[in-house]
C-alpha cells in the first residue's frame, strides 16, 4: 500500500525501534496512549487551560468515549489524537509510535466530524473513495472497498448522489463509510450523532454499535450525551475543566463516582445532594439531614471512619431512582431507611413518576430534591409523604473536595 | 365590546389597509420602475446619440433621424482609438490575473491561519485602501518616475493592482471563512498535506468567490480613471476610460464622438455583468449569513 511510506503508525516494531520512535512500553495491547497531555490556548495574552494532564491508554479494538460539559475538553483532546491540535505538553502514541510531531495524514486515524465534513462537490463515490484516491491506491482496490463499506453501511445506491441531496442520517453513513474505507488503526468520532434527531439518533446509536462489533477497530468517541457515552462505551472518561474526572466502564461510573461531578452528570435525573451531619448511633453512624434520618450500612460506616475528616463537611449523595413511594415498598419505610418530604410537583413520564420534593412547603426552591418513583405510586402534589431510601446505593462527598468517600 | 375598544380596533383596521397598499405590488413596481428609468435613461441618450452625427445630436430629436456608425468610425479608426480598447484590456485582464493570484492565497491565509500581528496585518492591508486615492497620487506618480514606469502599460498594471487587492483579499477571505473549516481538516485526515486539501477541496468550494472577485477586479479595473489619468500621456498605455476623456476638448465637446467611445466602453463590462452575474452577487454576500 503507498499509504505505508506516509503513515509511521503502519510500521511494524522493529522498524520503528530502529528510528527511535517507540515509547519503550511493551504492551501490544495498548493501541492509543495520551500520555500527560496538556493544551493551553493563548486567547488575546491570556493563557487558557483546554486540557489538563490527561492520561489515558486505549487498548486495541476498545470504544472509549469522552464525555462531559461543553467546553470540558474532550474534542481537544480528540484533535490532539487526529493531529489538528498540537499538545503543549505530552505525547500522543499510536501502535507505539510517538506520533507527536506528525501530520494528521500520518497518524493512521480516521476521524468523523460533528457536521460530517462530506465534501460538498464530490459525489458520494468520490467522498469515499477520497483517502484511497489520495493515497494512489489501485482502481480495482478503489472500487472494491468503496462498494464494500457502502454495503456495510447499507447506502449502495446513494453512491453517485450529492450530499446536498441525502438526508442527514444518510450523510452520516457516508463519513462513516469515508472512515471505514482507509481501515485505519484507530477511528475518531466527534460527536457524530449530535446534529440528528432524537430518534434516528437512538437508530444510529444501534448501528455505530454493531458497526463497531463489525470492523472491530478501536474507536475514540466524544459527545456530551450520557446516554450515548454509557450505551456505547467499553470505558467511559469524563472530563471537566479540561481535567479527567474518572474513566471507568460506564455501570462502575454509575454505581461508583469518583466525585460529585461525576455522580451529578452521569445518571438522569442527577443524583440528589443533600446536606447531612453524621452523627454516632449505637454502634453505627447516621445521617442526619433536613428529610430525616438515615441510618448507615456498615460499609459506608467504615469508610466514614477511614476517612478521617469532620463529620459536618460531608453531602450525601442519593439517585432519584433510589427513592421510592413508602406505600409501595414491603418494608413500609422502616425507621432509617425512609424521609418526609413535601412534593412540590408530580411528573408522570408513563414508565415513572418523577416527584420534586422540599424538605417542607415553606422550603427554598435551592433546597429541592428529585424523586423517581413507581408509576403505580399515588403520590399528589401539595402534601407530606414517606419515601424510602435504597440504603446501599448512598454516597458521601467530601465538600471540600467533591471526592466520593465511599469507594 | 366597549366603544373605546372598539375605535382602537378601527383605527388599527385602517393603519393595516394603509401599510397593505405601501408594500403592496403596485407601489413596489412604481418604485422599481422609477429606479431602472432612472439608471437606464442616461444610457439609452448615450446609445442614441452615438448613432448621430456631431452636428445632429444639437438637433431636439431623441430617435437619430439619419443614423449612421460614423462616430464609431471616427473613433475606432480614424483617431485610433483601437489602442485604447486594446490597452484596456491588456491592463485589466492581466490586473485581474495578479490580483486573484495574490488576493486568493492571502485571502486564505488570513481565514485560516492564526500567526503573530495576524489582524494587524489584515487591518494594515485595509488600511492601505481607506485613504482617498488623490491623497496617494503624488508619491505614486514619483515612484512612476523613478523606476521609469511612467505613461507605460505595466505602470498602470500595477497602480491597478494596487487598488484592487486590498478588497479582493478582504472578499477572499470572507468567502474561504464561509468554508467550513472541518473540510480542510478532514481532507488533512483522509491523507492530505495542507497544500493538498487547498487544491483538491478549499479551492474547488470557491470557485464561485475567485470568480466574483475576478470580475469585480476586471470591472474596477476597466473603469478606472485617476490613476490612469495621471500616469499616461497618450494612446501608448491610456486605458480607453481616459482616452474617452479626450473628446471633452477645452472649447467644445464632441458628443458623437463620446458617445460612441463611451458605449464602446460600455459593451464588455455589459457582456461580463450579463455572463456572470450570479457570481458577482455570491461574492458579494460570502460570510453574510451563516450556511
């Protein structure tokens, strides 16, 4: 293949070894390694912090998906792994080789772009068949990996359109199928799906699935929906101010945030934080707070005592659906595992209810609190009621430093 | 319905017939009717006249009586006036050739690339061009001297350049920003050296913006009078837009003649507005709305 002559990723390991590019790591596995990457930004003299030492190592075949708040840095991070941004400190390396200081050209990445950047005076065809063409491939190999990957993704006859004449969803499988043709060593996608509607996007998240089970090729995926970073992800990394916040396969983000940060933005409603003071209680702890009392488990005991900090400068963490209609549940909201609290308002969504609760009526709005209940739950608005609380799933944050204590 | 309630209602009835009939078509076509008289007229006298003879066009009558192509005569031929359509347009296409080869990659540096002073020297490029060019004539005119440019095609060609290439690079530069930028970098992706993408996706998507610029740069060009006027002396390098100028002699004008001279003029801005109209307007508007 001519494209070998450009693409150092393409070499094999002695090759590199003898140009004294390798990372010295001997982990095959690892196919992509941000390695202490910072990027700052000079904005009108001023220096601004994009990226913050983010480490991460991708192993072959992998979907990693960056997520997290606009302005987070997770497609700076992506453009340093394309090449189109250079990192102020740190290294990029691909299959090895420290691809730094190389063009985008030779990185041996594919990259989808949010607006699909099909080019506009080219036929579908001819967008496809672009890298293979600019990298001289042979005609016949041309044609046939041009009409495999239109296969693939299932557009064959849209090939001699313009993309002003596809739809959206179509023009994103033609920038798929403009990755997919190079075979490249590691595909970058950049919120891809953010620019279609709800439902074709939920359809192209099944098919980016399967498409990757396909082709088998490891994929960095950035976007700020959740739901699209937790249903496509082996690991799931959130950023925030340009600072990795936790990377974790997305039920451990779930079930174990790091931080406040994460326990607020992956899960939907948030997590509900609510100020508490733990206090001693026979041999145990509970947390007092403005809803009532909740009596510890035994391991978020222990970890309150491992932890060592005062006992006031803690926030419990508590999910929506960890809450449930008192009524409903067998114990009947049994004395330290249940609160009271005034619903403000009643949300039926069909599958749920979702209650916003005040720890009485004359609470500020700043003091509310989200319930996720059964959809069976009579519950009005305008009242007290009992809910119980799924003891095991609270967590305790430090307020200091948002760090969860109990993982 | 209260009577107060019902008067307001009235009253704002008949502010909506009034504001009906203003945008209304009639009043539309009243004042696009008026608009196209008044720029088509001039023009229509000048065609007229230039199919009389001198001594006729003191005559009253709008139609030439007696039409004859003796002033076209008089001015290709007999004054020689063939050189001045000839020196047009040698300096107009060969001003347009330099300035779209200079205003298109300055254009698409300023649009995508970030580099020290960047926006002063974008500001310093258009700053070139808010001076009125009368103030610049006599430093130019001696510069002429000096280097032996004066009253001589290439002197006019670069005076040319001069004036026109601050705005052209201003318009590229507007038109390569409406160019997504992703393009450039996903074609720097799929394998591409930054010259490469330039060539094979930037410069295909602004065909339309080189071509507009290059028909306004041949039009300003074409018409310019100043400069010219002040670096020619005759029909060696005069572009036909000075030479017409000789017709208003000190003691009498030769309408005619002018006019003939002036709708000669006049036919290949006509032929080139008429061809390529569409782009003239896609130029103007690059960067105007977001796409």
């Amino acid at each position: 293949m001519s494209d070998t002559k450009e693409d150092p990723t393409t070499m094999n390991r002695s090759e590199s070894d003898q140009n004294g590019m390798t990372t010295g790591r001997s982990d095959i596995d690892t196919n992509v390694q941000i390695d202490n990457v910072t990027k700052i930004y000079d904005e009108g003299g001023e220096d601004v912090v994009a990226v913050e030492d983010v480490s991460i190592d991708i192993r072959r075949g992998e979907f990693l998906v960056f997520v997290g708040p606009s302005g987070c840095g997770k497609t700076t991070t992506l453009r340093t792994v394309a090449g189109l941004e250079e990192a102020t400190e740190g290294r990029i390396v691909i299959d090895g080789v420290d691809v730094s200081g190389l063009e985008p050209r030779q990185r041996g990445v594919a990259m989808v772009f949010q607006n699909y950047a099909l080019y506009p005076h080219m036929t579908v065809r001819e967008n496809i068949s672009f890298p293979l063409r600019i990298r001289k491939f042979p005609d016949d190999e041309i044609v046939s990996r041009v009409e495999e990957a239109a296969e693939l993704l299932e557009i064959s006859e849209l090939l001699d359109r313009k993309p002003s004449d596809l739809s959206g969803g179509q023009q994103q499988r033609v920038a798929l199928g403009r990755a997919i043709v190079r075979e490249p060593s590691v595909f970058l996608m950049d919120e891809p799906l953010s620019n279609l509607d709800a439902k074709l996007r939920v359809q192209m998240r099944t098919e980016l699935n399967d498409i990757h089970k396909r082709v088998g090729k490891t994929t960095i995926y950035v976007t700020h929906d959740q739901a699209e970073a937790m249903t496509l992800g082996d690991r799931v990394a959130v950023l925030n101010k340009g600072k990795l916040q936790q990377l974790a396969p997305p039920q451990e983000l779930y079930d174990q945030p790091a931080n406040k940060f994460v326990a607020g933005f992956i899960g939907e409603p948030a997590m509900n934080f609510i100020p508490t003071e733990i206090v001693p209680s026979g041999s145990g702890m509970d947390a007092r707070t403005d809803v009532g009392t909740i009596e510890l488990p035994e391991d978020i005991v222990t970890a309150v005592e491992n932890w060592g900090g005062s006992h006031d400068q803690l926030t419990l963490g508590i999910r929506p659906e960890d809450l449930n209609d008192a009524e409903l549940s067998e114990d009947q909201g049994s004395a330290g595992s249940s609160m009271e609290a005034f619903v403000h308002l009643v949300e039926p969504v069909g599958s749920d209810r979702f209650l916003t609760l005040r720890p009485d009526s004359d609470s500020h709005e700043s003091m509310e609190f989200t319930a996720r209940v059964d959809p069976d739950s009579d519950i009005t608005q305008d009242r007290m009621v009992e809910l119980t609380i799924n003891r095991k799933n609270v967590h305790l944050f430090d307020e200091r430093t948002g760090e969860n204590i109990t993982v | 319905m209260s009577l107060k309630e019902n008067n307001e209602r009235i009253s704002y009835e008949t502010r909506q017939r009034v504001w009906d009939v203003i945008e209304g078509p009639m009043i539309v076509h009243l004042v696009l009717g008026l608009s196209v008289f008044i720029v088509i007229s001039p023009l229509l006298w000048e065609l007229l006249t230039s199919f009389k003879t001198n001594e006729a066009v003191y005559n009253l009558n709008f139609i030439p009586a007696d039409p004859t192509l003796s002033s076209y005569y008089d001015v290709l031929i007999a004054r020689g006036y063939w050189k001045a359509m000839l020196n047009s347009i040698i300096i107009s296409s060969t001003t347009t050739v330099i300035v779209i080869l200079l205003s298109v990659p300055a254009g698409y540096a300023f649009s995508r690339f970030r580099f020290p002073f960047d926006n002063l020297i974008f500001i310093g490029v258009l700053f070139s061009r808010l001076f009125p060019p009368i103030g610049l004539i006599v430093p130019y005119y001696q510069i002429m001297t000096s280097l032996g440019l004066l009253n001589t095609l290439p002197g006019v060609i670069v005076a040319q350049v001069y004036l026109w290439l601050p705005l052209m690079v201003y318009i590229m530069r507007n038109f390569f920003i409406s160019i997504p930028q992703e393009l450039d970098e996903s074609a720097r992706v799929d394998g591409c050296t930054r010259l490469q993408a330039f060539k094979h996706v930037v410069l295909p998507l602004a065909k339309p913006g080189i071509a507009a610029c290059a028909i306004l740069t041949f039009l300003y060009s074409w018409r310019e009078f100043l400069f010219s006027l002040i670096v020619t002396r005759n029909l060696d390098a005069q572009p036909i837009s000075v030479a017409v100028y000789r017709f208003v002699g000190d003691v009498s004008v030769s309408w005619a003649s002018l006019a003939a001279a002036c709708v000669l003029a006049l036919i290949p801005t006509a032929i080139v507005v008429f061809t390529f109209q569409r782009y003239i307007v896609s130029g103007l508007t690059a960067g105007a709305l977001k796409q």
